[in-house]
C-alpha cells in the first residue's frame, strides 16, 4: 500500500513507516541525543507524540487528513537513543470522524498509548477559499 497523506514528513523526527495496510500503520523511530531534554536522556514527550501522530495519520492514509484531537498517557519515559514502535489502528469510522487508537512501544512494552480524532476534509486545511 501506498503512503497518500504526511509524504513530506522527516522520518528523523517522527519516524519511517515499515508497515501499511487499510486502517492499520506501523512506524518507528530511533530517538536522537537532539530530542532529549535534559543531562539524563529523557525524551521530550513532543517527540513521542509526533510519532503516534504520524501513525495515526498513516492509518487514516487520506491526503488531506488533519489532527483534530488527541487523548493519550505517557506511561514510561523514554531515553535517547532507543528506538521506538507506533502501532495504529483505525477504529470504525463515526460520521466526519475517524478515531484511531495508536500503542508505542519500547522493547515490546508501551510507553504511550493514545486515541487520535482525525477529519477529512474534502481539499488541504490551508488551500485558498472557494
């Protein structure tokens, strides 16, 4: 399958897609020593969230499909360095809406878990007005 939508999306910042399928993506991502936050090595949480995100609008895979809104946990820090999963999951879609659930993972286990409310609108949130 074919990615439609986020085509020009830095994959060092929010991950490469390794699996695709309808409703369904995978991502990963190595974080950087340039996303930490601190002398410890923890990951800053925007950086995780980019990559659930980036997931989530895979699994939608609909070119002008937009963030509209995000529930999630941070369960586990995570520390430059480590590379991480993103599974999402398109759950069935409800009128406009399109929920999907995304899991990161670190060594199997997650670190983040959330539920994204995408739109698809008919043309780009930033072209011009009819």
């Amino acid at each position: 399958m074919e990615i439609a939508t986020h085509q020009d999306i830095d994959a060092s910042l929010c991950g490469k897609a390794v699996e695709l399928e309808p409703g369904k993506s995978r991502v990963v991502l190595t974080t950087l020593d340039s996303m930490k936050s601190d002398d410890s090595g923890l990951v800053h949480g925007g950086f995780v969230f980019g990559l659930a995100d980036y997931a989530a609008m895979l699994a939608v895979n609909q070119p002008t499909v937009v963030l509209g809104a995000a529930e999630c946990r941070f369960l586990k820090p995570v520390r430059a360095g480590q590379v991480l999963e993103a599974v999402a999951v398109l759950e069935p879609v409800q009128d406009r809406k399109h929920f999907v659930g995304v899991e990161v993972l670190l060594d199997g286990e997650a670190v983040f878990t959330g539920r994204f409310t995408c739109f698809v609108p008919k043309k780009h949130v930033l072209a011009p007005a009819d």
